[in-house]
C-alpha cells in the first residue's frame, strides 16, 4: 500500500519557469536582471567543485561562497553566505524576500507585492585564498517566476 502510486488529480501541478537566459561567468562578474521585464525572477546556479575542492569538502567542510546582490534603493550591495550544493534546483533571486512580512505580502493578492525591492544584478564571491577549490566558471540560468499569490490558486 506504501508503494502505490498517488493518482495524479492529488499531486499538485508542477510550476513553470520559462527559460530567460542561460549563460556561464565567473566569480566576481556582475549578472545583471534589469534587461529581464519579468517581475519574479527564479535563478538556477551550478558552481562547481575542483578536485582540491571535493577532497576539503569530504575531510573538512565545503569552502565558502558569498552572494552580492546590488538592490533598487539600496546604497550597497546585500552580501550572503550561499550554499552552492542546493543552488542547482533554484530559488526566487528577485523580488528579495528578506523577512517574514515580505513573505507574507508575495502571498498576498495580486499587486500587494510591487512593494517588495527588486535585485538589479547578482554576483558569487569567493576569498582569493578559497577560489582554487572551484571550477572557475559557473553556469546560470535565469528563468520566469509565478508570483506564490498566483500559482497557489
């Protein structure tokens, strides 16, 4: 009975983010959202380990990478610890939801978010020292989000 599979008029929809760009960078480079007219924007990144870095991360811990986003009405960049293994199925970059309210308004109605500030561009970080345990490229892509208001009716 475990192993029986779920008919599908329980399974809930699969959401669809289509494809808005897809490109490889660096660390450091600049990844800019503002030529993107989508509002909700949901980016996929695939950092990749170096043989160095594989070998750290099974005998100590993974190295670390920073986000910076540079954000409408903000003077300097957002920078973050990000955690490059779970970036690779994606997560909503922009609008930036910072906290439980903004959360709370992106399930709002429609047009209760247009209040939340919007990411100009992203870019991934690393210490000078931490770079050789990466691939130096990182493949992007930057894909059309449904707002949470929208794809939970």
């Amino acid at each position: 009975m475990l192993l029986q599979r779920n008919p599908e008029e329980q399974t809930r929809e699969r959401v669809e983010r289509p494809l808005l760009a897809e490109r490889e960078t660096g660390f450091h480079d600049e990844i800019s959202l503002s030529a993107f007219d989508s509002p909700w924007i949901w980016l996929e990144v695939h950092i990749r380990y170096s043989l160095l870095g594989l070998a750290r991360s099974l005998l100590v811990r993974p190295a670390a990478v920073q986000i910076a986003l540079e954000v409408e009405g903000r003077d300097h960049a957002e920078v973050r610890r990000f955690a490059a293994s779970m970036s690779t199925d994606g997560f909503l970059i922009s609008p930036l939801i910072e906290s439980g309210k903004d959360l709370q308004s992106a399930y709002a109605p429609e047009g209760s978010s247009s209040g939340l500030p919007r990411v100009r561009s992203v870019r991934f970080e690393c210490a000078p020292e931490e770079c050789r345990f990466f691939e130096p490229r990182i493949g992007i892509r930057i894909r059309s989000a449904t707002p949470p208001a929208s794809a939970a009716r």
